[in-house]
C-alpha cells in the first residue's frame, strides 16, 4: 500500500511539473524547421504512406511548393480522405492518390508499372512508409513484416523508379529512418525472426537497414546526379503505435515531449528540397541538420551484404 502511494505521488508530482514547463518543453521537443523557400513547380514528388501522420504533412508542404504530389497508399480511401484535405487547404494543389501495398512484391511491380507508363519525370521520392511493433506477421512473399515492408518494400521500389528518377535529374530520395537505428543489428542468420521474435528488435533491425541502404545506394548513384539521404523524423504522436498498447501508453503520459506530425516532416522535407542538399547524398539528418549514425549503420560490409541478400530475396539484379 505504501509503495502505490508513493508512485501516485510521484506520477502526480512528474505531471504537475510537465504542466508547469509545458510551454518550454514544448519548444524544445519540436525540433528544427525547414526554412527553406524552394518552390517546386513542375516538379513530380512521390510519397509512400502519404495518407496520415508525417507523410500526409509532408505531401502537404511540397505540394504548398507547388510539386504534383502523388500519394501512394495501401488504403485508398484514406489516401482520398488526406488528398481532399491538402487540396481544400492548398488552392490549386496537384495531389493524386495510387494504390501501392508494400507487404505485396505483386503491388509493388503493378504499382510501379503504372506509374512508368503514366508519369514521365519523377524528382522527389519519399520512402515514408513503415509499420512498427507489430505482432508477428508475414508479407504476402513470406518475409518478416518489418523487415519486409520498411526496407524490402522500399528497395523494391526504388529499383523500380530509378532509371526515371536518373532522366529527371537532378531528384532526391529521402529514406526516413530512426533514432532506433541504434539499436539494431542486421541478423543476416534469422533476417526474418524465424527463430525468435521481438516486434521492437525487429523495428530496430529494419531501421538500420533503412540507413544501411541510404548509404549503398548513395555509393552506387556517385555521379549520377540522383541523391539519397535517411531521415530521423524525431518521436512523433503517430498511428505507427497502434499495435503496443504500452508504448501507447507512455506516448499518451509524455505527449508534451512529442513532436506532432507536422514537425515530424520537417526534416523530410528539408532533405527533399533545401538548396544547400544538392550534392549532398549518404548522409543522416534530424532536426534538419546532419545526424550521428551507429558504428553498425557505417560499415560498407554489412551494407553491401544486405544489398546483395535483398536483391536475391526479390529475385532482382541491382549492379
């Protein structure tokens, strides 16, 4: 009795001082901001899991610069509900909505064949969608849904695009990744968890991949005038959390820390646009400035392993 007297106290304690400082902690939490003015007119920008959170605020912000701005979502519907609200806040807004499911290598081809046959330039590509600590599932190819939606859906379909994004050089790719990263290991023995599963190992191990990837692909794209950089959108208030009830929980005690979607895409956007970027490719950034990446985030090895293990997984050939 004692002891849950204490912890209310001292929860009450946290709160009342989190209310207290709220405005502060606030402005720290939020981040850095584009600043950048770059219009985008003319310009095709392509945004994988546009229809909420940080991506739907990133496709509204490149399209406020006047980009065509194509929303490739798995859910449709929702993808119409977000390209309805970006054109009644955005006059004029050139926003469309593909069906596009990264857990299916079937869409992914269909998709992407469409999209060739339909659109002649691409200079924007935002691999922005991701799942994150979900039960254990697997795409409808037989890989691990982390790994399989956050980096082998994704290299799945920039392999698709990026003989279009090299004839609409110059174009940037911008992976956005995580501060969690960090803590992930590359478990080229289990890459799919078959041998155990931890739904936040495995989250972590298909963000390294995300910056692993970033870092091959810039080294292969040298002087092709097509950049690609990872991003740390920072800890958002998202629906990524739906599947853990207690990671849930806590975002909901300490949302004053959170960014909220719109801060979230800052750096996405800084990274798609800022004029200072052009050459800069294999990079990390946060907060809209260059970023540490983990030891295991650095090795060429490792990256180009995983490059070769993901092409044969997807049966393709990506010299």
């Amino acid at each position: 009795m004692h002891m849950i007297v204490v912890i209310t106290a001292g929860l009450g304690v946290v709160a009342l001082i989190l209310r207290l400082f709220s405005t502060q902690i606030r402005k720290y939490a939020a981040g850095g901001v584009c600043r950048s003015t770059a219009r985008l007119d003319g310009k095709v920008v392509l945004i994988t899991g546009a229809n909420s959170g940080i991506g739907k605020e990133t496709a509204l912000d490149l399209a406020f610069r006047g980009a065509r701005v194509i929303l490739a979502c798995r859910d449709v519907e929702k993808g119409e509900e977000a390209a309805t609200e970006i054109r009644t806040r955005v006059g004029g807004a050139k926003v469309e909505v593909r069906e596009l499911d990264l857990a299916d290598t079937c869409s992914i081809r269909a998709f992407a064949q469409r999209f060739l046959r339909e659109v002649d330039h691409l200079h924007i590509l935002i691999n922005n969608a991701g799942i994150m600590m979900c039960p254990y599932m697997k795409t409808a190819d037989g890989f691990e849904m982390h790994i399989g939606v956050n980096h082998l859906g994704h290299f799945l379909l920039t392999y698709l695009l990026i003989g279009l994004l090299k004839r609409s050089a110059p174009s940037r790719i911008v992976v956005v990744s995580s501060l969690a990263h960090n803590f992930g290991w590359i478990r080229f023995h289990d890459l799919h968890s078959q041998g155990s599963y931890h739904s936040g190992l495995a989250y972590c191990q298909s963000k390294l991949a995300n910056v692993l990837f970033t870092r091959e692909l810039a080294r292969r794209l040298h002087g092709s005038n097509v950049t690609v950089n990872s991003v740390h959108p920072g800890t958002v208030r998202s629906e990524l959390l739906r599947h853990s009830t207690v990671m849930s929980l806590l975002f909901a005690f300490f949302s004053v820390f959170l960014k909220t979607p719109k801060e979230g895409a800052q750096t996405s956007a800084y990274c798609a646009v800022t004029e200072e970027l052009q050459s800069v490719s294999g990079k990390h950034f946060s907060d809209c400035a260059p970023a540490f990446v983990a030891p295991q985030g650095r090795n060429e090895e490792t990256a180009r392993k995983l490059w070769d293990v993901s092409c044969e997984l997807l049966g393709i050939e990506w010299d």
